[in-house]
C-alpha cells in the first residue's frame, strides 16, 4: 500500500502563492469502469472529452492526446475530435510541435493542424522542442547536436548523448576512454561549462540549480557552476520547485530542504515531500493513507485517501476506496467532479515525470527513425526498368564487372584481385560464375542496411579460352542477389519480400507461387522467372532467365 501510495503523488510545483493552476492544457485519462470507455479530466476536475474512447489515450499535452489503433497514430483534441493519421509513433506536442516517426520509417515535426513542417531525412534519433531547439543523433556519426524550428543544425553533434534544453542550457556528455565527461553549452554551442570527470552524474537545471553526484556525495550547482551545498548522508537529491526541495536520507526517510542545503523538515517522512499551494501530500504509517499537511507539518486534511494528486489548481484528485473524487482545501468533494465517478485514473507516468523532471512530460524522450532505403535497393538490383538483375546484355562487355564492382569495394583491394584492373581475368579459365563472395571473400556493402552477395551464371565458361576477357559467345542463364538485413532492414525480412513483390507485379509481373517465406513471380511471356525466399534476416533472391532458343522452342 504504501509503495502504490508513493508512486502517485509526485508532481511540480511552478508557483507558491496562491491558488495558483499548474499545467494548462493537461489532462489525464479517466476510465468509470474497468471494461468501461476512456475520457480525459483535468486538473481542475473537469471533464475535457467524454467516456468515448476505446483504447487508452495518452496524457492530453497542449490539449492534444494520442493513442495508437492498427499500428497508426489518432490524435484527440479538446473538442474530443479524433484526427486519423498514418504516422506510426509520435512524442507529446510540446511547444506547439510534436516529433512523429513517419509510414516510411523517417522523422519529422508537425505542428498543430497535423501537417509536417521538418522531415529529417538523415537522422537517425531525435528528441521534442525544448526552448526552440531539438536534440537529434546524426545517422553518419551516431553523435548528438541540436538544431532549430527551420531543421538547420545550431549545434554540431559533436556529443555522444545531450538532454533537452532547461533554463539556457543543455547537459552534453562525450565518452573519453570509456569515462563520461559532462559538460553544459548555451544555445549557440559555447561550451559554458568544461566537460570534465569531476561528476559522476549531473541533472539539468531546474529553479536556477543542477543536482550533482561526485564520490559518495550529492550536491547542488547554481548557474554560476559553483557547489553550493553537498553531503554523504543524502541518497538522493530531487529538482528544486521553487525554494524547497525533497531529500531521500540514509535511513532511506525524506524531508526537505531549502536552497543553502538547510533542513526546513528533517528526514523523518515516508514519502517524499512537494508543497502545492501550500499543501503537501503525507503518508501516515498508523493507518496507511494519505492526507494534507503544511510546511510547518500541521495536518490540513486528514489521512484517509489510498493515492492522490497534489493541489495543481484549486483542488485535488484523491481516491478513497473504489472511486476518485476532487476536494477542495478543506477536504469536502466538489460535486461536478466527484459525480463524474471515475474509478481509474492513469496519472502515474505524469505524476513520476512531474516529480523526477519538474515538467509534465519526459523531455528527454526520444523516437528511433527505422526507414532503410528501399527504393534505391531495389531500383540499383531489382527493378526491371533499371536494376543489375534485368541488365543482361551488358553482362557480355568486358569493363562491366568491373564498372559494377568498383564503387563497393576500396581500391587497394580491387587492385589486389583484379589483374590489370581485369576482374574476369583473376577467374580460373573453366569458372563459369562471377561471384562477388569468392572474388572478395566478404559481403559488399551497399549500404548501412543492406549487405549483399552476387552472382551471375553463365552456360559457359566466363573466360576466352585464347585471352583474358569475357568469351564472345556466351549466354547469362541466371542472376542471384543474396541480401543480409542489417541495423533498420532487420527483421524486416518478410516486409521487404512483400515490397519487392508488389513492386514486380507493379512492373507486370505476375505472383505464380507464395508462402510465408517464398514468392515466385514471372513475366507475361515467362521467359523471366523471379523467385525470393528468406531465412532469418538472409533473402535469397534469384531470377533464372529462359534463353531465345528455347523461348522459341515453347
């Protein structure tokens, strides 16, 4: 009960006077029954949308929710509008934008009509707004930068991890001979304060000051870098609301503290302590619920709620037995709020980042782009109006394996293996395969998610009995491409086998043959038969090429 109890009321205070409301446009789902629909209250006691929904709804952020049906994004605005989207995952809008990860896999901003404004076509992770500025992992360099509401980078990524941009700054980390070194750069990308090894770990800034951990203490920065307090009894250290903030001692008790490390209350809670509009949540050990208490430890409302939410506007949420209602500071129901009769209410995840982060929602969230570039695989190998698979008269000139080769694999090793800059005369005269694999002994990349394998097979030996060059009379029977899917393609395998076959059948190929893991596709004159099979993350992809005599003879 009272680990339930802990986990529900943390929160952030951003005034101290008051009725002050926190958090515009916040609203938390809501649930009247445990089979029951999905509706959206805020932190008022208000019901925003009504019990309608079918699937659980995100936290509502700048009075947009989301949730996710059949792989695709549907956003819920005020109005309980819900605008269908094919975007496969999106953070919360802060800031008036929201990150979305495309159906094509890359990364891009909307805004709040739902249009895209920013695609991100070479990065390879990224982060929300966070004072105008968004983090994003570079797919090149796996490093981190910061760029602008125009997609141009402000900041290098230069940084092996960044937060989010608090009060001016961001924390920015590099990995030095596998040690971490911390720093902090302003928006423009001066370093302001030197990475170094003298911390462990730092936080970001919060009311004016970082939490840092250095040995066995925790401490307090302010702006100007300086520790203005620190302690080995502490086991933690949470972010400034305003003047206070909670302790976690040795003895594994909270109290709180001010801004010169001072006791305000000593450890002695069992939970930690946030004031909100004057209040703070307690636990009471005796009958294990919670109440109301002052920062002179005066109880204002007294324990008999199993979880709560502090006072963020001119009333709190709190659930006593079965149902949630909303009491004002002296501890009666408002009606409007408690008639709602709400059982559930999913707040955790708001709550926990309200607490660790004093925001509403992770900042530090991050979406992951997973488009792999099948367009330009396909129409390099595959596609019948352009790819190496359909080019079969060239495959008799003598420059052509060499011209296909040489933009995959380094010079040095070419000139190791082609003789006179002559792959075909490094093949044994009865050779009647050009294989990539046992010309170079390794796959080839084409690009950071695919690696492949080829091979062409002729009737008869590739090499002229008289000189080292293709022979003059000579017919390609078959064309193999052996594809290992790495980094975004894996997995992908039966994706990509169903892309590759509604591209060919685009092309006027017919499907003749399928499974799970095989297709078989063929021209309208069958005298080319595509045939793609997966193991794993391996595709085997084959076309076996009918030649004119025998066409003639069917």
């Amino acid at each position: 009960m009272r680990k339930i109890f802990f986990i529900t009321i943390s929160s952030f205070l951003l005034l101290s006077c008051g009725n002050t409301e926190y958090f515009e446009g916040i609203a938390i789902p809501a649930r009247q029954s445990s089979r029951g629909d999905y509706g959206l209250v805020n932190l008022k006691g208000e019901l925003v949308v009504d019990f309608f929904i079918d699937q659980k709804p995100s936290l509502m952020v700048d009075g947009v929710a989301h949730y996710k049906k059949n792989g695709e994004i549907i956003f819920i605005n005020t109005e309980g509008k819900e605008i269908k989207t094919k975007f496969t995952e999106t953070l919360h809008f802060n800031e008036e934008k929201a990150l979305v990860r495309r159906e094509d896999g890359k990364l891009a901003f909307i805004d709040k009509s739902f249009n895209e404004f920013i695609r991100l076509d070479d990065v390879e992770s990224a982060g929300n707004f966070s004072e105008g500025l968004f983090k994003f992992k570079d797919e090149a360099t796996g490093l981190w930068g910061f760029k602008d509401s125009n997609g141009s980078t402000v900041i290098k990524p230069n940084y092996n991890g960044v937060s989010a941009f608090s009060e001016g700054l961001a924390l920015v980390h590099q990995i030095i001979d596998k040690e971490k070194q911390y720093g902090f750069v302003d928006q423009t990308g001066k370093i302001v304060f030197p990475l170094s090894l003298k911390y462990q770990n730092i936080g970001s800034f919060k009311n004016g000051y970082a939490i840092f951990e250095r040995n066995d203490f925790k401490g307090v920065l302010n702006k100007n870098f300086e520790e203005v307090f620190k302690s080995d009894e502490w086991r933690e250290i949470y972010p400034f609301s305003e003047s206070y903030t909670t302790v976690e001692g040795n003895d594994r008790e909270y109290g709180l503290i001010d801004t010169e490390g001072k006791y305000v209350i000593k450890t002695r809670e069992k939970i930690p302590l946030r004031f909100y509009n004057g209040l703070s949540l307690f636990y009471n050990v005796s009958n294990r619920r919670g109440g109301f208490m002052d920062i002179e430890r005066k109880v204002e409302i007294r324990p008999e709620f199993i979880e709560g939410l502090p006072f963020l506007s001119n009333g709190a949420w709190v659930k006593d037995g079965s149902q949630w209602a909303y009491i004002d500071k002296d501890g009666d129901d408002v009606k409007s709020a408690t008639n709602l009769k709400i059982r559930n209410l999913f707040h955790e995840g708001f709550s926990e980042s309200l607490f660790t982060r004093n925001s509403a929602i992770n900042l530090d969230e991050t979406i992951m782009a997973t488009f792999y570039d099948f367009e330009s695989m396909f129409g390099y190998f595959i596609d019948p109006d352009s790819g190496i698979m359909f080019d079969f008269n060239n495959t008799l000139k003598p420059e052509y394996f060499d011209e296909l080769y040489k933009k995959f694999v380094d010079q040095d090793t070419y000139k190791s293996i082609a003789l006179d800059e002559n792959l075909i005369a490094a093949l044994p005269a009865w050779e009647k395969r050009m294989d990539s694999y046992r010309l170079f002994e390794s796959n080839l990349n084409f690009d950071k998610n695919f690696q492949f394998r080829l091979r062409h097979t002729f009737k008869n030996p590739i090499k002229s009995k008289k000189k080292e060059e293709l022979s003059e009379i000579n017919e390609l029977q078959s064309i193999r491409l052996n594809l290992s899917l790495k980094n975004k393609a894996r997995n992908k395998g039966s994706e990509i086998i169903d892309r590759i076959s509604s591209s060919l059948q685009e092309k006027n190929f017919e499907l003749i043959k399928e499974s799970r893991n095989y297709k078989t596709l063929a021209n309208k004159d069958k005298t080319k038969t595509f045939k793609i099979s997966r193991n794993g993350n391996y595709l085997t992809i084959e076309i076996d090429i009918v030649s004119n005599t025998n066409a003639n003879k069917n």
